[in-house]
C-alpha cells in the first residue's frame, strides 16, 4: 500500500510547475593561467548564490543574436548599467540554451513578463524580481573567483531545470 501510495505522489508531482531564477551574473576567476570572464545568464532554483555554489550555475554569454544556433542571452535594451544590475531596464530577455535546459524563449515586460516560446506559446510567468546581489569572492584551487550580479526574474515553469 505504501508503495503504490509513493508512486501516485510521485506522478503527481510530474504535473507540478517548476520553479527558478534568472540571474545576470559576472564570472572572473582568476588563476595562474590568467582571468577568464564569463558574464551573461545563469539559472538556479535558489535565489541566494554561495561560494560553494559559485561555479556550479552554467552561464550564457550575452549575445546579439540569440535565435537559431546562436546560444547564450539577448537584453532590450542591451546597455551595460554596471554592477550589481549590469543590465537594466529588463524589456525583452531572448535566452537560447539549444538542447539544455530550459531551451529557447523570451519574457516580455510589454506582455506581463511572459515567458513564451518560439511559437508564441507561453511557456512560464515570470517576476520581475531584482532584489538578490550576488557579490562573492571565492578561493578555488587555482586561485580566486569573483562572481558579481543580481537576480532578474522569478519564473514558474513546466519546464524542469
């Protein structure tokens, strides 16, 4: 009985919208070998980022184009406002993570801050929701990593991140 009882919570759960973050991040990690930057969009299901988890999320370059092939993360307007928003007023977010997770869509202030797919499905709602700063200056094995940031939006989502 407990079995079954386990399994029929667990398909209900495949039903149950998911949660997460966007977050604008700046990735420096500087090394012996010199300090590579990644700076774009990273997704997380807490809003808080730690030192342990400072180089877990996987960021995606800002780009200018980001439809088709082109991976990584498009802002309207694209002017960089500086730390810790960096981007700022947040119109359209065009984010394209090809074959990962949560793929190709775009959240739009005009539209309540939708998230739809490339069909003009809504896909999630999204908050605009600026009030995590992520300010971090962690050791790793080569040496330094200094994540800088903010979080964007809230977004529930049928999508599994």
């Amino acid at each position: 009985m407990k079995a079954s009882a386990v399994i029929m919570a667990a398909a209900a759960l495949q039903g149950v919208a998911a949660d997460f973050w966007v977050n604008y991040l700046r990735r420096i990690e500087v090394t012996r070998y010199g300090a590579p930057t990644e700076v774009g969009v990273a997704f997380t299901h807490a809003p808080e980022i730690t030192c342990d988890s400072a180089m877990g999320p996987k960021i995606w370059p800002n780009v200018g184009d980001a439809s088709g092939s082109h991976p990584g993360m498009r802002c309207e307007p694209g002017d960089d406002v500086g730390f810790p928003l960096y981007r700022d007023p947040l119109n359209v977010v065009e984010f394209n993570t090809l074959n990962e997770l949560p793929g190709h869509h775009t959240i739009y202030k005009g539209r309540n801050y939708a998230m739809v797919d490339l069909s003009g499905f809504k896909t999630g709602q999204c908050y605009l929701n600026r009030t995590f700063v992520h300010d971090l200056d962690c050791p790793n094995e080569e040496g330094q990593v200094a994540l800088t940031g903010s979080s964007m939006f809230f977004c529930f989502s049928d999508i599994w991140i």
